[in-house]
C-alpha cells in the first residue's frame, strides 16, 4: 500500500519486530524533513536518480548504488535535484518504527 506524502510517496514492503523497510520516492524538485530518530537507525539504499544528501549539515551527492548509513539521532534529509523520480531503499533498525519517532528540525511544507 503506497502512502502519499508532500514530496513524494513510500511503500511499506517489511515491518516486523526486528526491523522495518520502505520503498521510499521522492518527486523532482522534492526533499525529505531535515530530520533525526530517537530509537532508530536507517541505512538507505539509492535504487535509481541523483541527489544531495545532508548527514550531520554536510551535503554530498547520492545516485544509483550510493549507501548511506544514519545513526540514531544524526539529522539527515534528501533534495531530489534531478528531473526525475529519486527512490532508495532504507532499512530501519531499532526498538521503535512509528512514524511519531521524527523529530523534524525543518520542513518545506509546515509538518512539526
């Protein structure tokens, strides 16, 4: 089931106890919440576009085949800045995957 969201959308393909992953979209022109987790890490897995990435106020370029590993609590987020779909895979690892473990630090579209 695809969830839509401002910059894009998600799918859900594995949510167990032990770990939870997402097929995970973002729209040219789009970016993610610059963002963090209390209770869990991710590891994102580039599947097809190009982008910047922000780790810790440091922005490097992500495409195809790119893995970037993220901490619990180190702030992150995406820009797509390509003219075409960005899509990874992120695996998160952890005791805790609701979506109300985001603490945003800033947010394009007005999301606390």
């Amino acid at each position: 089931m695809k969830e839509l969201r401002p910059w894009g959308s998600y799918e859900i393909l594995l949510d167990s106890d032990a770990c939870k992953v997402k097929r995970i979209t973002v729209s040219p022109g789009e970016k993610l919440s610059y963002q963090y987790h209390y209770k869990r890490s991710e590891v994102w897995t580039f599947v097809s576009g190009a982008g910047i990435l922000t780790l810790e106020d440091e922005d490097m370029p992500v495409c195809e085949g790119s893995v970037v590993q993220i901490a619990k609590e180190q702030k992150h987020r995406v820009y797509n800045d390509g003219p075409f779909d960005l899509v990874f895979v992120e695996v998160q690892l952890g005791s805790y995957f609701g979506e109300d473990d985001i603490v945003r630090l800033e947010d394009s579209y007005g999301r606390v």
